[in-house]
C-alpha cells in the first residue's frame, strides 16, 4: 500500500466507493489522513464501513474544511452533468483529483509510464510489465485494468509504474509526467462522458502533457485521429516521438507486418520476431500492442533480444481473446472484455468459422466496425438488452437466434458448431456491450461463460496444443516464419 504522506492530518474528500476508491480511503487513514468517505449507493458504503473506512455524508458536510476531493473514474465531473459533490467542491476551489494524481504525487522518485487508448491498453500494459519484470526491472503494473493503484507496493528509485489509464483517469490528474507516453489509439467511446469526440480526444491527449525530452511520446498510427495527434507533437518537437503500426511499415518506428515485428527505430529495418508464434498476440490490433510495448521496452533500456523472449512468453490477458477451451474440435474463446464494437471486430478478424455470442448493454447502437468481418461469421446468438435492436442489424446479412441469456447461447453454439467439427470452428464471447444489463462487470460475464464452456459434454482439450496456434485461427491458416 502506498504511504499517501502529504495527507498525513488533513480532512480529504473521497467520492466513489467501488474497487479503487475504497483503496484510496484506506490508503489514505492509513497515512494517518482524516478520511471523509462517500458514496450514492448505500451497499457500497456498508462495504466501506465494514472496512473500516469513516463515512462522512459530502452533502452536508462543512467544505471550508475540505482541499481535496479525491473521485473515482466513475463519478461525472462535468459531463454529461456535473455531480452535485463535485459541484460543492469547485464552489469552494477544493481540488477535484483522482488517485493516480496521489500516486504521482508520492512516488516522486519513481518513473512512470502511462498508456491509454480505446482499444488495446490493458493487454498493452500487461505485456509491458511482463517484458519490464522478466527483464529484472523493478516494475509494478495497475490503473484501468483493475488494480487499484493505492494498493501496488512502494518503489525505489529505480523502480517504474506502469499505469493502464481511462480518458476519465487522465482528466484526475492534472500533475503527472509520464517518462514513456502511449496512446494506441482512438474511436469513439464514452463520449456523453466527455460531451462528444472533440471532448473524449482531448482527456486522451493529456497523457502527453508536461512532456519534454528526454521523455518520450509512443502513438499508434492506424487510425486517422492518432495520425494527426503523432503528426501535431512531431511538428512541435517538445518530446521524443516513436510512430507503431500493427499493420504497415512506419519510419523510424516499430511495426508488424503479417505478424513479424520490426525495429526501425533507428532508421533501420530489423525484424524481431514472428508475433504468431505466440497465440496470445494473434491479429493487427495485437502487432501494434506488441509494437508499442517493445518501442516503451527499448526506450528504457531493455536489450531487443530480451523483448523478443519476453515477447514469446506472454501468457496473454484473461478475458481478451481467451483461448478457454477445444471440445471435440471446436474452440472456445472468451472476449468478454470486448465491451464496444471496434474491439469485438478485432477478435473477429482473427479467426474463422465463428459462431458469435454478442449482446449486453449497447453504448453506441450499432456494430459498424463489425459488419466488414461478417463473411468469418457463420451464425450469431443475441443476448441482453441489445438483442432487440442487433436484430434488425443482422437480418438480410447473417443468421441469427435470439438466445437471451448467456446459457443458451453458448447451448445453442455448442450443438450448432458440433455438426461443422471438421472446419474447426470457433464459439467467439465477444460481446460488443457492456456487461451490465445482466452481470455485475465483464469479469463475471467471461468467468461465466468459461463455467458453461467447462460443462459441456465431450472431450475438452488444450486449445494451444497445436504447433502453438489456437486451431480456426484465421493467422492459423497462413502462418509467416521470421525472414521468409
């Protein structure tokens, strides 16, 4: 747990009492802070009580005592309306802060590497930790994708944080530096969060902020908004600037073309690795993970023959293109991490023959990044809330049922699938949505469906026991070996 120092005494404000603002109250009555706790919902108090936490109604309390406020990424702060609590606080000029911005702010010693992006950024994190921690670097690994950062150990001078951050995050904290800078990328997404595009582009931005050289700036250039981010900072020359592609040569850069990964950092072209040997970093969105992990890697320091191994040996992120099970020759693939629908067209690229459970709750209410990928589809199954709607998307392009509910889709795919055994097909969990309409997050929807797919009848084997690629792969089919 992080020792929260500069609190030490002070009454601080703490909004939001889910997974990371519960540890930023604890963290901070444990740095001897006089914590004032809040949260809308009264379960999440009683958690927070039972924890110890001192729970203080923000509604009525005495402001003039308050100068900070820490919130949780959930809690609106402007758009798209601002919370009364928060209102309260800018009424009185107390700061309004996440607790990224008490991590930066106590751990002034160490380095910090921060990446964001709409797709891509959890699996971009644990692949950097993996390569930084293999590599011998004191390195600890948390933000967005779960961890609070309030309960990661303290550091030493030499030691990093490498932080996964929400375009919500990013808007808490207005005083870090980020030594290593990544944006993968940007498609819309939480834009009423951010009162649309324009807005949602600008909380991304911010990682770059306060950034001069030495310290370095890494952007995915696959997309056009990123395109014209890279081109803005290259012109402005403030910071050290490396361009990623998953898909196309980049100068003085690093990318993957048809899986290999090459180095051009310094002007050269060199190649790495064949990234589909790997069947955790199968697809183009996962060459520019890859590319933007070993760009971060090799600015600080880490040998490329070290990345490469590292590399190699990723185990790849639960819940993002999970490989779970093959039962009597067809595989099982857990994506429930998938909430929209340019990260669900990410994993359908990457395989054949798919028998497609999507569905949830619909953040935008379509799958236009989806529908160019739909000859891989051979049948869906609708569930949730969006079931309804995605309906009238599909019908005249592909088959479909209305399952429902998770249960009987995965029944439904599993008998469907069986009769198309020799094609070795795919059951793909990638939803599209969010979780909650039915599941407390996506963490219990894929755990879930793995519990369904465990339960089926048949012979379940390992899904990477195939030369190491995932069978019905579509890379499966047409695997590149490094300098052919």
């Amino acid at each position: 747990m992080i020792d929260v120092f500069p609190f030490s005494g002070f009454p601080v404000g703490v909004l939001g009492l889910g997974r990371s603002g519960l540890a930023t109250a604890l963290a901070l009555q444990e740095s001897a802070a006089e914590v004032w706790a809040w949260d809308d919902e009264p379960k999440a108090r009683s958690i927070a009580e039972n924890e110890g936490v001192s729970l203080v109604n923000l509604y009525s309390c005495d402001w003039s005592q308050l100068t900070s406020l820490i919130v949780s990424p959930g809690v609106p702060i402007d758009y798209p309306a601002i919370h009364p609590i928060v209102a309260k606080a800018r009424e009185v000029n107390c700061e309004v802060i996440g607790d990224i911005e008490l991590l930066v702010r106590t751990q002034r010693w160490c380095g910090f590497i921060g990446i964001t992006g709409t797709n891509g950024k959890s699996t971009t994190t644990t692949l950097l930790g993996h390569i930084m921690q293999l590599a011998g670097r004191e390195a600890e690994i948390g933000g967005n994708l779960g961890i609070p950062v309030l309960s990661l150990d303290p550091l030493g001078a030499d030691g990093t944080y490498i932080l996964e951050l929400s375009s919500y995050q990013l808007e808490l904290t207005p005083s870090a530096t980020f030594d290593v800078a990544i944006l993968l990328n940007i498609s819309a997404d939480h834009l009423e969060r951010h009162g649309g595009i324009e807005g949602y582009i600008q909380a991304k931005k911010r990682i770059f902020q306060h950034q001069t050289k030495p310290r370095t700036a890494i952007l995915g250039v696959d997309d056009e908004i990123c395109q014209r981010i890279f081109s803005d900072l290259e012109t402005a020359d403030e910071q050290i600037v490396i361009p990623v592609s998953g898909s196309e040569p980049t100068k003085n850069g690093v990318y993957a073309v048809d899986g290999i990964l090459f180095d051009c950092i310094d002007g050269t072209e060199t190649p790495i690795c064949n990234l589909y040997e790997n069947p955790s970093l199968l697809g183009s969105h996962n060459g520019q993970n890859a590319a933007a992990a070993y760009a971060a890697a090799k600015t600080l320091g880490v040998a490329p023959h070290a990345i490469m191994a590292c590399l190699q040996s990723y185990p790849g992120l639960v819940h993002r293109q999970e490989a779970v099970s093959i039962v009597d020759g067809v595989a099982y693939v857990n994506d429930s991490k998938a909430t929209n629908d340019e990260a669900a067209a990410r994993a359908i690229s990457c395989f054949d023959n798919i028998y497609w459970i999507v569905g949830g709750r619909s953040k935008e209410g379509n799958l236009s990044a989806c529908l160019p990928h739909l000859q891989r589809v051979r049948h869906v199954y609708l569930i949730g809330e969006a079931a309804s709607d995605f309906s009238h998307i599909f019908d005249g392009r592909v088959t479909f049922t209305l399952s429902g509910d998770l249960a009987s889709a995965v029944k439904s795919a599993h008998n469907q699938a069986q009769i198309q055994a020799s094609l070795k097909p795919v059951v793909l969990l990638s939803p599209a949505c969010a979780s909650f309409d039915q599941y407390t997050n996506f963490e219990e929807r894929g755990d879930t469906f793995k519990a369904l797919v465990d339960a089926l009848p048949g012979t379940h084997v390992d899904p990477f026991e195939e030369n190491g690629i995932f069978p019905g792969t579509a890379l499966a089919h047409n695997k590149s070996e490094l300098g052919e």
